[in-house]
C-alpha cells in the first residue's frame, strides 16, 4: 500500500480541492459595525422568507419584506417556508456590514441608492450598513 500525502497542511482541516460550481458569495462588506449574532423575531403566518433577505416589521410586529421608502430593519439569517400556525420565529442580523450584491431585495429596491438607505433611519437596536465591496 502506498503512502498518500495530504494535500493541506494539517489531518483534519477542512479543504476543497475540486469547486467546479462553487461561486463564492461575499455577505459582508467590512467589519464595523460588528456582526452579532442573529436573534429571534416573530414572523407572519404562510409569509415565507428567504435567506438574506431584506426585512422590516409589519404594524403587528411580525417579519415582512421591506419596501422602499420605508426603514429596512433586520436580514434573515435562513431561509422559512410559509408556517401555517402562529409563534413561528426566525432568526435575523440587526448589525453588521453587507454587501447588498449579496442581499434578497424586493423589487422596489431597484436602484444602488435606494439599496444604500434601505436601513437609514431604522429603530433601535438595528445598525447595519450598506457597502459594495470592491
């Protein structure tokens, strides 16, 4: 039997070898403010969401997507089928630097500008900044 070297530094350590499909996403764009983790928010009944998506809060307080002219507040950190029953929550970033290349935006968020305030002016606690990379 031969020996068979290991072609990363140390037994153990993830390594990739071969990405023949794999397109590197880039979610955040800088390290301040600090990306914390993400907390649990109630979501609406048979809304579903996908992952980082956009969000805001409806007048019951439930996670629905944003829509420009109104203050963005939360990104979903997983993708949520429509539940059926109350009390489902998910959990979502209110801080952090993202890259918006790299964000779910609903369809009136149609320009960089509009994408770049999306979060200006949202409540306490969210601080989360638009930057491209680059």
């Amino acid at each position: 039997m031969a020996d068979i070297k290991m072609p990363y530094p140390e037994a153990g350590l993830a390594s990739f070898e071969a990405l023949d499909n794999y397109t590197q996403g880039f979610l955040l764009s800088g390290s301040d403010p600090k990306l914390e983790p993400g907390f649990p928010m109630p979501m609406k009944v048979g809304q579903a969401l996908k992952q980082f998506e956009v969000l805001t809060l409806d007048v019951a307080g439930l996670l629905v997507p944003a829509v420009a002219g109104e203050p963005a507040m939360f990104v979903c950190t997983q993708a949520v089928a429509a539940p059926t029953g109350a009390g489902v929550t998910v959990p979502v970033f209110h801080t952090g630097m993202f890259n918006p290349d790299a964000l779910v935006w609903d369809a009136s968020y149609d320009t960089d500008a509009k994408k770049a305030m999306a979060f200006h002016g949202a409540p306490s606690p969210t601080r989360i900044m638009i930057r491209k990379r680059g």
